[in-house]
C-alpha cells in the first residue's frame, strides 16, 4: 500500500496541500486511521482536491471537527457481541469480524475506531468461540464475512476460515463483505475465484461508490466471479460531494447491472467520528433517492436504507420515513418511525 505522499502518482503528490501535508503526518500516530490507498486505486483518482476517487481515501482536515451526534461504534454492535469476533444482531444471519485491515483506507468508514486496533487477521484460537456459538444457533442461516476487509489474508487463511465455518455449520450462506475488486482487483485471480466458488453457497458483497471505481480490471473480475456463479451485490454509500447526485448513481448502478453485478443497498451515512462532511441531508437525500426512482429500472434501483444509530437496526428509507423534528442537546434531530412504528433519532 501507499502510506506516504511521495509514493503517489506524481500529479496527485503535486496538488497536496500544505494543510492536508501536515494533518497526515498527525494522524500516522496511534489511534488514529491512518492515510493508506493502493496503487490502484490512487492512479484512478485526479489531483483536484474535490475530485470523487481522491477525497475517498484522502485524508482530510475536516475529520477533526467536533461532530456532537458521533459514535466510536455508530451502529451498536458492542450491544450484540456473541463472541468476540462474532455479532449477532438480526435472528438469521450473523457478522463475523475476520479481517483486522483493509487494503486501504476509506476516510467515511463507519469502523474507523475498530480499525484503529489495527487487530491481525482471525486465528484459529479466536474463531473458536465463534464456532461455538454457530453451532449451538441454528436459526443463523447465513454468515457476513467482513472487518475490515477478510480478502486482504492470502487463500490459505481463506480457505481454514471458511473450511471451519462449513464444518461447524454445513449449508450455511456465505456473504464475504469486500472492496478488494475496487480498490486491489489484482488481488482477485483465477485462484480466488475458484476458492470462492468451491464454498457455495457464498455471496459476495462489494463496496463501490462510483462508477469510475467499476475500472476495467474490476470489471474483469467481477464479471469472472458471476461467470463461476457467485452472485455479486453491491453496497453503496450516499456521500456529500461524491456521489450525491441521482444522475451519478444511475451511471453507477446502470455499469453494475452491465457487469451483471446487482445494487443492493444504497445507505445513509453512519453517524462515525470524522466524518461529519460527508453527510448528505436525509431530506436531500430522500429527494435524490426520489429521482433515482425515475432514471433507472426496479433491476438497478437498491434499497435506500440506514442503520439506526446506537443499535436499532436497519430501516428502509421513504418519503413518509420522517415523523417530525425535536431540537436535542446536541442539535436538531429527526424522528423517524421503523415498521413497529418505534421512534428513532438522526440528525437533522
């Protein structure tokens, strides 16, 4: 990985500002999520510093603001810690936090904090509570295989972990949670996607915000993974000065649907520290979503969703999703009713 400016592409270290010089020499302390971005995906980025691929993984002064609605774990899973490495929060499906780093560092992570552990890839010692939990809860049906990021270990950790997770639990769904084809596809041969396809059922869901994240090699690769019958879901993150604008999601989600990729969750933006102008509105973003609606088929069209802050869970976002505005300590706040008609916070 790059970890330094002068290992960029030379246009891009040119146009580093003294301001953003200095803000990643501070943040290379412990703590703190450090600058990292591959060789890749940096050569897809262009030096303007608003430029939607470089302010992805660029660090920005902006992160040390004071954001009163910021959570070190935005969506509550310390509440639903089964092992621990493993969160069970919703009654079928299960997290299991295997990757300790990522091949690279996107600066709007909503696991910034965890990440700052900078914890090593899962051993076979930590794993084993985990299966032991699996074992003994057969209503979890499928396993999210994420962290960080579970491609960054070689086949070899790939193939124990998975092997294991079979074992223990023979049929369960695999849904390996990667940027690696964005961010690294060279990490993704011929090897991994046999590997891939050797534990199916496994899904893999892929992290792209932009259609120019979907570059040839990326294509490649993932076009091979659906050619060896692993479906490909994406997850996309509404980001301010990104991606939010309905006719740049609709290039996006049209390239996914012509790569046979399919868009999967469109999601409000966590309420993780440092991260704060990245936010897009959610009325804005509701009225976004609202023209999105009419530029691309129900094949095209994810799911606009947020995780409640603090643990409440995963509601679908619409336009009747707002029941009203309160002020609060902390500024003023949204309230938002799910399908139990229970009343939920997210800044205004």
């Amino acid at each position: 990985m790059i970890t330094s400016i002068d290992e960029l592409p030379p246009a891009l270290a040119a146009s580093v500002s003294l301001e953003e010089k200095k803000y990643i020499a501070k943040i290379q302390g412990p703590s703190m999520l450090p600058f990292a971005v591959t060789p890749h995906f940096a050569a897809l980025a262009r030096p303007q510093q608003d430029d939607p691929i470089r302010r992805q993984f660029f660090p920005d002064p902006r992160e040390e603001q004071i954001d009163p609605f910021a959570l070190d774990d935005p969506l509550g899973e310390s509440r639903y810690r089964a092992a621990p490495r493993l969160i069970h929060q919703y009654r079928d499906r299960a997290l299991l936090l295997a990757g300790g780093s990522c091949a690279g560092y996107c600066r709007h992570c909503f696991r910034r904090v965890w990440l700052c552990a900078t914890l090593p890839f899962i051993s076979a010692e930590e794993l084993k509570p985990a299966l032991a939990y699996l074992a003994i809860h057969p209503e979890i049906r499928e396993i999210l295989v994420s962290g960080g990021d579970p491609l960054t270990a070689d086949n070899d950790r790939l193939t124990e972990l998975f092997r294991s997770l079979r074992q223990t639990r023979p049929g369960l769904l695999l849904r390996v949670c990667s940027r690696i084809p964005v961010t690294d596809p060279f990490r993704m041969d011929s090897e991994t996607t046999t590997l891939l396809r050797q534990f199916r059922p496994l899904r893999l869901s892929v992290h792209i915000n932009h259609s120019r994240e979907l570059a040839e090699h990326s294509r490649a690769v993932l076009a091979s993974c659906v050619d060896a019958g692993i479906p490909v879901h994406v997850q996309t993150v509404l980001l301010k000065g990104i991606n939010d604008d309905p006719a740049l999601l609709a290039e996006l989600f049209h390239a996914c649907l012509d790569t046979g990729l399919s868009p999967y969750y469109l999601f409000q933006l966590d309420l993780a520290p440092g991260t704060a102008h990245f936010r897009v509105p959610l009325k804005q973003g509701l009225a976004i979503y609202r023209k999105l609606r009419s530029l691309i088929s129900g094949l095209g069209l994810p799911a606009y969703a947020l995780d409640i802050p603090g643990g409440g869970g995963k509601i679908r976002l619409h336009d009747d999703i707002i029941a009203g505005e309160k002020m609060t300590t902390d500024g003023p706040v949204y309230i938002l009713k799910d399908h139990n008609e229970t009343a939920w916070e997210y800044p205004v």
